[in-house]
C-alpha cells in the first residue's frame, strides 16, 4: 500500500503556501502595534542604510565654537556634545553600527545555533552532549559572558558582534531543539521514516522548513538584546571604539557632561530604547501570526 507524506504546510483545503502567507500577512494588518513596530523598523533601517544621506555633518565632525548647543539650535536639530559635535548626526551613524552589530549576532546565532538544535532534538545520543553543554552556557548570565569574550578579544565591531553572538547561541539551540523534538513526532515526519528516509533528508526537508517560524521569531528577539549588548560593551569600552559613532559610547561621553547637558544622553537612551520596542512589537506581531492556533485576530 502506498503512503502519501502530506506537506504540513499545505492546507487541507488546497490552498497551498500562498494561504499560509495570507493568513500572516492578514494577522499583522489585525494587529495595530505590531504594523507599528513595523512601521518603526523599517525607519531604522531606512535611517542605518542611508545615513551617509540624512546626517548634515559626519559624525566625527567637530565644531568647537559650538560646544552644548541646546536642541534646536539653527544648524543643529538635538544640540552638540562638548566638542560641538552634531548629536543628531551621531546617533544615525549610531542606529547603523547598533543594527550591524545586531545583525551579525543575530547571523552567528542561527548559523551555529540552528544546526546544532536540529540535530540534538532529532538524535538522543547527540541531545545528551549538546543539551548538557547548553545548561552550563545557560548558567552564566548573557552579559556575563559577552563582557567576558569582548574582553579577551579585544574591543572593535566585530569583536563585539561575536561575543554577542557566541553568547545567544545557547538560547537558540533550546528554541531549535524544542521545535524538533515536537516537529518530529508529527505524522508527516512519521511517515517519511515509514518510507526510509534518512535522519538529514528528514531534517534538512521536513523538520527544518517548519522550525523556520520559530526562528525568526527568536531572531526578533535577540536583535534587542544584541543592540542593548552592544551599548553597554561601547560604553564599558569593550565594544566599538571611537571616533566610529556608537549609541554606547554617546551615553559613555555625555555622562560626565549629564548636568550641564543632560539631552546629550538622553536622546542616545531613546534612540535604543526606540530600536528596542520596534523589534518587540514587531516580534510579538510575528509570533502570533506565524502560530496556527491564535485565531484572536483572524
């Protein structure tokens, strides 16, 4: 007798993929503060891509007859720092070394991350040595860990953005690894061993396409994290080092400078604070939608 392996993410009634898509898309739109996360995202990348384009001054330029310029000041929109350097200008360039930052964490996370929780929750054997080595990751608080690598490696972008990513990348193994362990008990996944198919086959075309929701949703969730990481490795030194902008290291310089210009620090807070709710909202309005079973705004 034949067996027929249905995909899961075609519907039953045929629609196919293009349902599926449908019925996110359709759940987004239901959802009024994920579009606005959305809308908020799409800002700041905007603004990260094209800053060379939005900041009318480089964000290493100094204007010393200018110095704590109050917001509003002809020529400059949020005021100047101590050296009569152009806040504005600096927090774009800012947006776009924490969004790289973010980015390549993020990057490092799934690279590594994803393989290793697909393979732990499909193989026992394997789960025993991955899992146990995740629990003692998972011991140390995340910053602990990132201050920790950045420190060895010493301070740049880069270095910053692996020591992020090194430290997510036990969270994304448990994000991974939980959704094989379900994935695989599926019938569909059942009937493709009836029909011999080996683990990576079954893995690579089966269990992998279905996880993919969950890790973009842990993705959206990182990205935060990674942008609130990466100011604090700048601001504790450890991370980007002048005269590249940095949202950290804004905060880092204006701290000394907070009574006489208190704005000097807190449009660098909003900025991240910004960055950080977009890809919340943004990242909830994903999770429900991507969810077959969250039917409150279908």
């Amino acid at each position: 007798m034949a067996i027929t392996v249905v995909d899961p993410r075609i519907n039953v009634d045929g629609a196919g993929l293009g349902s599926g898509r449908g019925r996110i898309w359709k759940s987004l739109r239901g959802n009024p503060l994920g579009m606005a996360g959305g809308i908020m995202l799409a800002v700041v990348v905007l603004v990260a891509v094209f800053a060379p384009l939005i900041a009318p001054y480089g964000p290493a330029e100094v204007h010393f007859a200018t110095p704590f310029q109050k917001p509003g000041t002809v020529g400059f929109l949020l005021g100047t720092d101590d050296l009569g350097r152009d806040i504005f200008s600096r927090m774009v360039f800012g947006v776009r070394a924490s969004l790289e930052v973010g980015a390549l964490c993020v990057l490092l996370s799934v690279l590594i991350g994803t393989p290793l929780g697909l393979l732990a929750g499909y193989w026992k054997w394997l789960d025993a040595i991955v899992s146990r080595l995740t629990d003692v990751t998972l011991a140390f608080p995340f910053l602990i860990i990132a201050v920790g690598l950045a420190a060895i490696s010493g301070p740049s972008l880069t270095n910053a953005a692996v020591a992020l990513g090194i430290a997510h990348i036990p969270t994304m193994i448990r994000v991974v690894r939980g959704e094989t362990l379900r994935i695989k008990e599926s019938d569909f996944v059942l009937g493709a061993k009836t029909m011999d198919a080996s683990g990576v086959r079954i893995i690579f075309q089966h269990v992998m396409p279905n996880a993919a929701s969950a890790i973009i949703v842990q993705a959206t969730v990182i990205m935060p994290v990674a942008v609130i990481g990466e100011a604090l490795l700048s601001f504790l030194g450890l991370g980007i080092q002048p005269p590249t902008p940095s949202l950290g290291i804004m905060l880092s310089d204006a701290q000394q400078y907070i009574f006489r210009s208190p704005t000097a620090a807190i449009f660098p807070g909003i900025g991240i604070a910004l960055i950080c709710l977009a890809f919340n909202l943004f990242g909830d309005a994903l999770r429900d939608a991507f969810d077959p079973t969250n039917t409150s705004r279908k």
